[in-house]
C-alpha cells in the first residue's frame, strides 16, 4: 500500500531530528525576536503619540467652547489644602443623622412585621389608659369602657341640619347596616396569635 509523501514526490528527504540529547539542540531565532521588539515599540509609540494628540484637541475644543479663563473658571488645585482634619462632632452628627433616616426605610420582609408593629401600638392606646393633655385633664380610656359609657348614656343628640327639599325621583339615603367593623387583623398576625395559642397549649400540658 503506498503512502502519500510530498517530500519524496519532490526528490527531499525528510529532515532527521537527533533525540539521544533529550532536549532541542536548534537554538531559538534571535531575528525574529528582534522583528517582534521593534514592531511592538512602533506600535507604542504610534497609539501613544495618537492619544496625545486626541486629549490635546479635546482639551483645545473645551477651552474654546468655555471662553477666556476668569476667578469663576479658574483651576484650582485641591492638593495645596492638605488633608482636612477630621471632626468626631461631624462624624456623629451623621451617624445620627443616618439612624434617624426619614420613612420609608427599606423593607427586609414583605411589611407584614410592620402592620403587625402599628396594631401593637394601636392595642396600647384602645386597651388602657392614657394622658392626652394632663393640663386639661383629658386622658385616653379602654374602647371597651367608652362602648359601656356609650350604651348607658346614648350618643349626643346633634342639632338637625336643614336640607333641601328632595328632587323628583330621589330618594334619601339610608344605612341599613354597618359596611364593615373598621378592623381587621392581617393574615400574618392570624398565623401568629394561632402559634402563640399553640404554645400556649403545649406548656399547659406539660405542666
């Protein structure tokens, strides 16, 4: 079976590489390493000389566009002021300044500690007691006193307000029943009072 060899169609044989030396005996080209060196340092230069001239073209261009240099326009160079001491009154008017940082703050969850948060504090004022102006001796009492009150002493009687006479085919408005308790616990805090009832419920059989 013949093999195909273009080296032995065009009368050269191949070259015969010494390997007892273990190593490459043929030292590297120096020619070419010089060609690569000179190369790299034209192109250098060149991309050198060419962002020179760009920066000094845009720096012509910006001076033109902002006018003659005035006190107003001058450049000013910060390094003549040294480095500023620092003050810790400043530093902790910042921290201070960084805790206090106006609502809305970002949220780690989904808000649902916060509602529950704002009706905890809800239940403080509709289930005690509380100073609204001691001066004037008015203070704050549990909603389920104020609906005893309500129901003993019946709501104040308001003056009758005058109204005009209906139109053709209207009607007076009337409220057959509340639309809504106006309060509602959110889902979030259903979940928790349940586990608190839970727990609850388990320490009480353990004991």
């Amino acid at each position: 079976m013949s093999t195909h060899n273009p080296n032995e169609q065009e009368g050269n044989k191949p070259e015969e590489v010494d390997a007892s030396k273990g190593y490459e005996a043929t030292d590297v080209r120096v020619s070419g390493i010089l060609v690569f060196l000179v190369a790299l340092s034209i192109f250098a230069a060149v991309t050198a000389a060419m962002a020179y001239g760009v920066g000094k073209m845009l720096d012509a261009r910006m001076a033109k566009e902002d006018g003659p240099t005035s006190k107003w326009t001058k450049t000013v160079d910060v390094r003549q002021l040294g480095d500023m001491p620092n003050s810790p009154e400043l530093q902790n008017k910042v921290a201070t300044l960084m805790q206090q940082y106006p609502t809305p703050r970002l949220q780690t969850d989904d808000g649902a500690q916060d509602i529950a948060d704002l009706h905890a504090r809800e239940d403080l004022l509709l289930n005690n007691y509380s100073w609204v102006d001691q001066s004037q001796g008015k203070a704050r009492i549990p909603i389920e006193r104020a609906m005893d009150l309500i129901a003993q002493r019946g709501l104040p009687v308001a003056p009758a307000i005058e109204q005009a006479p209906l139109m053709t085919g209207d009607l007076k408005p009337q409220v057959l029943f509340p639309l809504t308790s106006g309060f509602a616990r959110t889902g979030y805090e259903l979940d928790q009072a349940e586990a608190q009832a839970i727990e609850g419920t388990r320490a009480g059989e353990q004991k």
